[in-house]
C-alpha cells in the first residue's frame, strides 16, 4: 500500500512517498479504500511548523477525503463495505462542545487520508450518497465544508431576514456563501480580486464588496443593511477589529482562522464593548455536524468549488500549487481503485 509522509515544520521537503502492508482494522474500525482527499490551510500551518494542535511526525498528512469501505473489523455495526464515506477530523467528537478531550485529529495527532487505504474508527464516519456529488466534490466537505457549517449553525444559527458576511474566496468562505445562501440569508462576501466577483455572485452572494477599492468595507457592509450590520460575520482573515466595525449590534462573529498570519494581539476591548457582539471561535465540527452538513448538501444540491485535481502520483505538485496561493476553489487529489493485497 502507498501513502505520503510527512513531518511539521519541514516545508514540502519533509512529503515523502511510502510503500507499507495492508493495514488491518481492529475492534470498532474499518478499512477505507481512499477515493479522493483534499487540501486546506492547515496544511500549510503543518508545513510551517505552525499548526496550532499536536502533529505527529512522519504521520499521513491530509484531514479531508472520501472512500470506499472495503473491509470491517469485530464489533463494527456500520456503516457496511461498499458504502462510501467521509470521516470527522476530530473523530472522538461524536456531538455538543468541543473539548480537549477529543483534540485528536486525522491528518495530525492520527494518519489522515493521503493513502491508498486507511484505518478509521466506524463510529467517526458518515455515509455519503453517491448520487449527490463526485468523489473529488465529497472530499471537500469534512473540514472547509463543515467549519462553514460549524460557523453558520454552531452559535446563534441563522434567521429569517439575517444578512451574513463572508471574507474572500478560500474554501471556507466558498462552501458559506452557498451554505447561507440556501438557508434563505442575505449573503454580503468581500473579495481583494476582481475577478472573482463573478464567483461569488455565481455562488449566490447578492452585495459583493472589493476591499482593495472600498478600505472601509466595513462600512460598506453597514451602509448595504441599512446602518445594521451582519447579523452573523464568517472571520477567516483574523482581522477582528474591521469584523467588529461590521458586526451588527447583537450579532455573532465565527472566528475560524487568520489565513493572514497571526495578527499583533492589538484587539481593543472597547470596540468588542461596543460592538456587543459574541466572539465564538470555530474548530471544524462534529460528527453530528458532518451528518447535518452531508444531508443539507444533498437537500440543497450543493456543488462544491473546485479548483483543480490532481492524481495521487502528483500529490507534491498539488501541494506546490496550493502553497502558490492562487487557487479558486478547493485542490484535491484522487486515487484509482487498487484492489490491493498489500503488495503494491
């Protein structure tokens, strides 16, 4: 069986292919034929060295993917071989808060899902219909697809006539817009790309705000909802004070990461006063989440954004392309069915 290494801290460098046996699921687990894994941003934190939960060194790299269940260890009531299936990053995370007591993770602290086939807990995944979306689409839903999901229904959800605000056009932001938008909100998304206006309205954005042609966006957003606000605002720049200029008064900001680096601890208490807003911080979700994320996909026949695919041979190419900073939408890399005994 081949997989990719990889070891924090040591840049593309340390991505290295691997030829190991078969694993073997034990109690509770079951084996994965992996059809597809996808790329986020906290790849690039692990290959900085930078990523804020444990890694563990030499580990398969990669949170995201989809697979085939093709075998079944004792004491596993489901889901059944055949099935194909997404898994939780944090599998422990069955449902409620999140708490350090399920900090495990696929593709850091646990071997994730760049591999040919992989042992995973049966209680960690989620059946996926295979009419709904491709491989390469499903791969995309269990991080950037569920960290939207976490942050538009993990605190004060979304209600009629709320207007919610997203930043830019990574795949977090992507997957909230379409998400927000099929919930029935007003969907404002700024972007520093012109080209990427057409996207986003595509996507279903009804105000699109270009922040490099309007530097106070924020009040763009508020003149857009009638001195308002966004009732819910996805924050994924780590630009918390501009997002507090925009929030409305009594409205929530989803705090998922700071693709910008991390940002001066400059934060003013008198504008988080002021702005009487919650704060909520955003990691990934649940099991349950994913469950609610799977069937609201394919309730609202929701098609993911990619970017481009690569196969599994081209694996450090995809991560070059990534790293490069340019693509629109997600990249993803697929595999070929094996039929592996463990020779390959």
């Amino acid at each position: 069986m081949r997989s990719y290494r990889l070891d924090s801290g040591a840049g593309l460098g340390g991505l290295r292919l691997d030829v190991s046996e078969l694993p073997v699921p034990g109690p509770g687990e079951v084996l994965v034929e992996v059809r597809a894994a996808s790329l986020s941003y906290r790849e690039a934190m692990i290959l900085e060295g930078r990523y804020v939960l444990p890694v563990r060194d030499g580990g398969i790299p990669l949170a995201e993917g989809v697979g085939v269940v093709s075998a079944t260890g004792p004491d596993v009531a489901g889901p059944p071989v055949g099935a194909r299936v997404v898994v939780a990053a944090f599998p422990r995370w069955q449902d409620g808060p999140f708490s350090l007591d399920v900090i495990d993770q696929i593709g850091g602290s646990l071997d994730g899902m760049l591999a040919e086939h992989v042992v995973l807990p049966a209680a960690a995944l989620v059946e996926i219909p295979d009419d709904d979306l491709t491989d390469a689409e499903a791969a995309t839903l269990p991080v950037a697809g569920l960290t939207a999901w976490n942050a538009l229904t993990g605190g004060r959800g979304i209600r009629p006539g709320d207007t919610v605000l997203t930043l830019g056009t990574g795949g977090v932001s992507l997957f909230a817009v379409q998400l927000a938008t099929a919930m029935g909100a007003r969907v404002i998304a700024t972007t520093g790309n012109e080209a990427r206006v057409g996207l986003l309205r595509e996507l279903g954005a009804d105000v699109v705000l270009n922040y490099r042609d309007t530097p106070d966006w924020p009040g763009a957003v508020r003149a857009a909802t009638g001195g308002r606000g966004a009732d819910l605002v996805v924050e994924v720049a780590g630009n918390l004070e501009s997002s507090l200029a925009a929030v409305a008064l009594g409205g929530e900001i989803a705090v998922v990461g700071f693709v910008g680096g991390r940002p001066p601890a400059s934060l003013d208490p008198y504008a988080v006063f002021t702005a009487g807003a919650t704060l909520r911080p955003v990691a990934v979700g649940s099991r349950a989440q994913l469950a609610a994320l799977v069937a609201a996909v394919s309730t609202h026949r929701i098609r993911p954004v990619l970017g481009r695919v690569f196969p599994f041979d081209d694996a450090p190419a995809a991560f070059r392309h990534y790293l490069g900073g340019t693509a629109i939408g997600k990249v993803v890399i697929t595999l070929e069915p094996t039929h592996d005994n463990g020779g390959k």
